[in-house]
C-alpha cells in the first residue's frame, strides 16, 4: 500500500516544486560551500518543508470518491492516515538523502574539526529531525483534518517561522555554525517523538471528520 500511495504521488507531479527548490539549494551549496555541519544546518529549514509539502501532497492526491475506496481498502480513515504519512516520510527522506550529500560533498574545512564519523551522524541526524517534524505537521494539514489549502499554506508558514523563532531550534543551529553537535541526538529525539504525536492526532482527527 505504500508503494501504492508513492506512485500516486509519482504520477501527479506534485512533488516538482519541492523537487526544484532543493535543485536551487544544491546549486547554491555547491556553488558556495561551507562546513558540512554549517551545510546541514541551512538544509534543515529546506527538508522541514520539503516534508510538509510532500506529506500534504501525498493526502490530498486523489478526490474524494478515490479517497473512499483507498480508506474501505486499508480498514479506517485514521489508518490510511498512519500510511500515508508514514509514504510521505519514505519519499522526504529519499529527497533528504540528496541534501545531506550535498551538505557533505560541498563543505569547505570546519572552524572546529570533527571526526567524519561524527560529521555524517550528525548530517543524518538533522535530516531525521528535519524531515519528521515536517511529516508530523504536513499530517496535520491534509484532507480530512483540513480541506482548505489556503489555511494548510497559512498555517504551515506559521509552524515554520515558530520553527524558527524556537529556542531548542535555535541553539541547535548555533552548535551546527560552530561545529559541535551537542545535544543534536536529544533534538533528534525529542523530533521524532513530536512527529509520531502529530501523526497520531491526526489520525484520530480524521476518523471523526471523514
């Protein structure tokens, strides 16, 4: 079912926009490289939402009497939920794996050097973060828990300048500029725990709104 949702998504094209802001980010990181951490931490904005956008792509890809069919296919609305966020993961780091090479191919020496185990556990773990987050509040603002798109475009700006504006997030970016990863599992963590909450909401949200 999963490959089933994947190719859904494959088919409608939707995903070419995220597809082409990451081509612009890789161009200019290659273009102007930096520490792979310091490369990392600019791409973590960019996956967080490439996630969101995919994940709600990946809910609002067919009508409602396709929606129908899929929902009596897999048991429940709130498990077609569960599954397409979990496709939308699959396809968000498929493209997240393309920015953490880059962040890693186009890096210029660290201020701090690190071993190239550390550098790339650390890319990983940014990836991770950024792209489950993303999952999480894409899940949140798909068909059925939101049926007006304008409100998923106010409301996913609004996340992602909170995103912003967060202090966790914040000191993780500071660390990433510097070179150290302190407390990056501990984000990492604390992201994927956020992102299996979301989902879990919004699974139970769209059982009672479908």
């Amino acid at each position: 079912m999963i490959a089933f949702h994947l190719r859904l998504v494959a088919r409608s094209m939707r995903w070419l926009g995220a597809a082409i802001i990451v081509l612009i980010w890789m161009l200019i990181s290659l273009s102007d490289p930096g520490p792979a951490l310091s490369n990392a931490g600019s791409g973590f904005l960019l996956l967080f939402a490439v996630a969101c956008w995919i994940t709600v792509v990946t809910g609002n890809v067919d009508d409602d009497g396709h929606r129908e069919l899929v929902t009596a296919s897999v048991g429940s609305p709130a498990r077609l939920h569960r599954l397409r966020a979990l496709s939308a993961w699959i396809a968000a780091n498929a493209i997240g794996v393309v920015v953490t090479l880059t962040a890693l191919v186009a890096s210029s020496h660290p201020v701090r050097p690190a071993s190239e185990a550390t550098v790339v556990a650390a890319c990983i773990a940014v990836q991770l973060s950024a792209t489950a987050i993303g999952v999480g509040c894409g899940a949140l603002l798909h068909r059925p828990v939101v049926r007006h798109l304008g409100i998923t475009l106010f409301a996913s700006v609004a996340v992602l300048v909170a995103l912003v504006l967060f202090p966790p997030t914040q000191h993780l970016f500071r660390q990433l500029n510097d070179g150290r990863t302190g407390g990056l599992v501990i984000y990492a963590a604390g992201a994927v725990v956020l992102a299996v909450v979301a989902v879990t909401a919004g699974s139970l949200l769209a059982d009672r709104r479908n």
